[in-house]
C-alpha cells in the first residue's frame, strides 16, 4: 500500500507519541501521580515532540491535496 509523505510522517509521529505515553505511565505507576515533578518531563517532551511531528505530517497531507 502507497502512502503520501505526510501520512508516513504522521506514523512517525504516532509512533513516537505512543512510546512517550507508555513511558509515562509507566513512570507514574512508579512514583505515583501526585508528585511536585511538574509537567516538564522527558516522558511529556517525548509526547509533544510526537505530536508535533504528527502535526507537521497533516499540515502536508492537507497542503498536498490543496495543490
């Protein structure tokens, strides 16, 4: 199955963010939920930069079909 360079860096991004979040969880189940750490942690920079990615893949694939 062929895929546009957008969606394929949409999966990057998807995939990125889907390690990130298991990784937070992860880490939450380990030190708790309620704890002074803040939201500036690898694990949420891990999801944002995800995201962000994923965002740059859809702004692509919509730019693309407007071509």
């Amino acid at each position: 199955m062929q895929f546009k360079t957008g969606i394929k860096i949409s999966f990057v991004g998807t995939g990125i963010e889907a390690v990130g979040i298991f990784l937070d969880v992860m880490h939450h189940l380990d030190i708790g939920l309620k704890t002074p750490e803040g939201l500036i942690t690898p694990f949420h920079l891990t999801i944002f930069v995800g995201f962000l990615i994923n965002f740059v893949g859809v702004l692509i694939t919509s730019l693309s079909k407007k071509a």
